[in-house]
C-alpha cells in the first residue's frame, strides 16, 4: 500500500522497492498458455483423455475405496487429496503425457518462446 499526499508524490512501500528477479522459463510459458488461452485448451485435452482411458474411474473408486475403509464421516477432502495425488499423477498414461507435452513443444515454437 503506498502513502499518498497532496503535496508529494507516494512514498513506495519497502517490499514493492525490492529487486525483483526476471521471470523463470517455466514462468514465461506459463503466461504465454495464460495470455493464449491453450492452457484451458490443454486442460480440457488431458480431462477428455484421462476419461477415455479410465483413469477418472479408477480414481473415483481409490477415492470410494479410501472413504469406506476410514468412514465416510471421518474423511475430508484434504485427506482426499492428500492420499490420492501421488497414486493419481504416478498412474497417468505415459502416451497421454507425451501428447500433451508435445503440443506445449509445438505451440512454444509457434509463438517463438
């Protein structure tokens, strides 16, 4: 938040005069995705892929499975997450991976990143 007066102009506060450091690569992409609109594009690619391969169904019945045996009162959805993620990003299909990893390499080289 910066201090305003009439008589001068707003003193910047101590965090906004820090140095910033120049965006990452991984940063960049993620904007040109953003600014582009491919990264909603890609999302729903890999949401329309995992569904017909299965691997929606087999993580509904790990997320069925995990409440059953903890009690359906007795799970959030944290512990969802939590329990799930790892069992979910380790089990998508390598064909799946490759496709949407190169449609990011073309769309890179179609904007010259």
């Amino acid at each position: 938040m910066r201090r305003t007066s009439i008589n001068r102009p707003p003193t910047p506060d101590p965090e906004e005069s820090e140095i910033r450091e120049p965006p990452s690569l991984q940063d960049l992409v993620n904007i040109k995705l953003l600014e582009s609109g491919e990264k909603e594009r890609l999302k729903e690619l890999l949401r329309e892929r995992l569904i017909e391969c299965g691997w929606r169904d087999e993580m509904k019945a790990l997320c069925r499975s995990y409440a059953r045996k903890k009690g359906r009162n007795n799970v959030t959805v944290d512990d969802l997450i939590h329990v799930i993620t790892p069992k979910g990003r380790a089990s998508i299909p390598d064909p799946i991976k490759a496709e949407l990893l190169r449609k990011i390499r073309s769309f890179l080289v179609a904007t010259a990143l």
